[in-house]
C-alpha cells in the first residue's frame, strides 16, 4: 500500500471538496485493512463475489461502492449492505436495485452511469436512455432508491485534453439535467488513476483510484 501517494491524493481531494473512493478490487483484504488503518472508509469493488468476501472479513463501518457492471440477479446479495452503486446502465437493473432494496426496508443510493467516452464502450447509458430514467425518478416510480449523480469513464487515450473534453461534458450535462428534471445530481463519479487531476478540476466529486493507491493489478 502506497501511503504517500494516499496522503497525497487526500490533500488534492481535500482542494477540491471531492472524496476518495479506493478501487480495491483483486486486492486481499489485508491491503484494505491497511488503508481503513490510516482512515479511509469508501472502497470500491466490481464484483459481486468479491465485495461479499471482503464485506463479510472487515469492518462493519466500511462504505462499499459498487463500480462495475452489476447483474441483475446478484443484486439481492449487496441489497443488505452496499452503500453505492456507481454503475446503474440500465433501467431494468435500476428497477431491481429499487425491489430489493425495499425487501431490505431501506434506500440504496445509485449513479447513473453515462458513457461519455469516443471509443467503444461495452456499458454505460446513452443519453435518451438516461433522461427516460430521469423522467421516472421524477415520477418516484424508484422509491427506495437515492439518485445521487452521474458517474463516467473518459475514453482510455494518453490524451488529456480530450479526457478533460469528456468530464466538462458529464459536469455539463448534469448541470442541465439538474435544471431540466430540477432534481439534485450532486455527486459526479469520475477520474481514476491516470485522469483523476483532470476530473478534480472538471469537478469530480468521487474518484476511484485503484492503482495508484494499491499497486498496478496482474
Ligand atoms: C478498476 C476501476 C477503477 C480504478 O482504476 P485504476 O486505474 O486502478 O485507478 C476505477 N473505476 C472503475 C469503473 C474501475 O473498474
């Protein structure tokens, strides 16, 4: 575990008013150990198996994220505890998410998932699709679920300035979503480890580092 590139990313979060979410996906546990040791409490994972090991080995107070593409059937297992689910692609899992959340008696808070990338991208909800979605929240047809913002994935090029183009279009669209569905987007998920200085400054509030904090994945 990398603590001072940790206690660097704190210190640029901290500028921005943004928070970590540590991607520790194929990490074991005891590297997740380490990190809540210093402090951190939100961690990201993007499988399901995975996040049910981790929940059930560490502490209790640990915030789990969810950040990848999420089945509908496995949901029911992350409805008990999971406290975001960054990667809603689709109304029918959103619908889902909502049922089991209510079998659980309580909220989940969700992201929709925008894909905002030039290249091709497997997931992620296509503008339309998103304002169909939008529409339905305003018609409360979710009532346990909590629309907290957006979250996107820039296009994987060593191109900044077309990654910083990506992320002022998600914070733009969400700045008139806002006004045209007059709901509150407030969390906008982006940057990783190799974007996440440009996404702070396009204002990301949620970034999801992995790497950089843990150590390339093999
Ligand atoms: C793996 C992953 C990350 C973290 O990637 P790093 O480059 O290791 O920081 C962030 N977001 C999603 C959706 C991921 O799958």
């Amino acid at each position: 575990m990398k603590i001072n590139a940790y206690q660097k990313l704190k210190t640029k979060c901290a500028e921005h008013g943004a928070r970590i979410i540590a991607v520790s996906k194929t990490k074991p546990a005891t590297a997740i150990a380490e990190l809540y040791e210093l402090g951190q409490r939100h961690f990201g994972e993007n499988r399901v198996q995975e996040l049910q090991e981790k929940h059930s080995q560490l502490p209790q107070d640990i915030l789990w994220h969810v950040i990848g593409h999420l089945q509908k059937n496995k949901v029911k297992y992350i409805a008990p505890y999971v406290h975001m689910i960054h990667s809603v692609d689709s109304d029918a899992l959103l619908r889902r998410i909502d049922s089991e959340a209510a079998k659980n008696e309580r909220t989940i808070k969700i992201l929709l998932q925008i894909k905002i990338a030039q290249e091709d991208t497997k997931y992620g909800l296509s503008i339309t699709e998103a304002e169909s979605i939008l529409l339905n929240v305003k018609h409360n047809l979710y009532p346990n679920i909590e629309l907290c913002g957006l979250m996107g994935m820039a296009t994987n090029t060593s191109d900044l300035e077309q990654v910083r183009a990506e992320f002022n279009y998600l914070a733009q669209l969400r700045d008139q979503w806002e006004d045209t569905y007059n709901l509150a987007l407030s969390e906008l998920s982006m940057g990783m480890s190799g974007d996440y200085e440009v996404a702070l400054s396009a204002g990301s509030t949620m970034i999801r580092v992995g790497s950089l904090l843990f150590g390339t994945r093999t």
